[in-house]
C-alpha cells in the first residue's frame, strides 16, 4: 500500500511539473530575455518613434517632441548604443525625457551600465525620464526599470530580474532613481 502512494505522490508531482509549461514555452522565454531581458515578453514594444510618443504621451506630458541633431547627447544613436533612433520632449515644467528606438537592447544596456543612468527599458525601446512625475507614470506602463548602480536597493516585494547584462537588474521599482 505504502508503494501506491508513494507512486501516486510522485505520479502527481511530475504532472504538475508538467503543467508549468512546455519545452515550447522554455524557448519563448529564452527567446524573450534576448529581447530585452528576463520577461521581455511581456515589456510593451514600439517599433517606431511615433509609437513611443504616443505611448509615452497616453501616460504622461511629451511636449515638442524633436530629433534634435544638434543635441550634445547625440552619441546614444549609433551601433554602439544599439539605438536606430532618438528624439527628446518634455513635460511641460521643462524636464526633457528622451526617447529611443532600440534594435540591439544588449548593446544598449551595456553602455547604459557604462553611463550609470536608468531607463526605463520595453521590449524595443527605452525612455530616459529626467521628471518626476514622468517617471511615476511610467512605473505603471509595463515597462521596467534598468538598474546597475545601486541595484541591491529595491524594496522587497518588487521585481527584480537578470537584465541582459550581468550587474544589472530590471525592476518595477523607479522610486529614488
């Protein structure tokens, strides 16, 4: 009698191993954290600059926005920063949040972690916020957070995911930052 049970015990466990997904669903998952990092799937995505201003502008002020060309931060587009490209707006008490179309979000996030700024990080796009209460209404989006410095100071019971780049953490935390 103790066998049955023991078999039934262990007969259970693997199928409710089961259930956590497939070998499919493994795949998914490996394919997103090369996206953007750990639950990537799950970031917004916004292939195009229009995109990112309506989805910045659905949550918070983006006024005036502009590629600037002549702006000092230029260097952010390019292969090394991974970014396709960037335009700046504001908020209205002039506090300028970028914005930046990303197609190589590895590439962005090191020289992010060379910078030791954080952004706010989707699927394939970025926002650096520079108002508070931009990124306050960002926090709620869906996007996540790009932490390296100082990244052992979130809160429990926010996330804290592997970003792509070791040192890093993607959080849902932007309190203080």
């Amino acid at each position: 009698m103790r066998y049955v049970a023991g078999s039934a015990v262990v007969a259970l466990m693997l199928v409710t191993a089961g259930c956590g997904g497939s070998s499919d669903e493994g795949a998914k998952r490996g394919a997103n954290a090369a996206e953007g990092g750990a639950g990537a799937g799950d970031l917004p995505s916004a292939g195009t600059m229009a995109d990112i201003e309506a989805f910045v502008s659905e949550r918070a002020t983006c006024l005036d926005m502009s590629l600037r060309p002549d702006d000092h931060d230029q260097e952010w587009v390019g292969k090394e920063w991974g970014v396709k490209e960037r335009a700046i707006c504001n908020d209205g008490d002039r506090a300028s949040t970028s914005l930046l179309v990303v197609n190589d979000m590895k590439a962005f996030q090191a020289q992010a972690k060379k910078q030791r700024r954080a952004y706010f990080i989707g699927k394939d796009f970025a926002v650096y916020a520079q108002g508070a209460s931009t990124k306050a209404a960002l926090q709620d989006s869906g996007m996540l957070f790009l932490i390296c410095k100082d990244k052992d100071k979130i809160p429990s019971g926010y996330k804290k995911e592997p970003a792509l780049v070791d040192g890093c953490v993607l959080t849902d935390y932007a309190h203080g930052f």
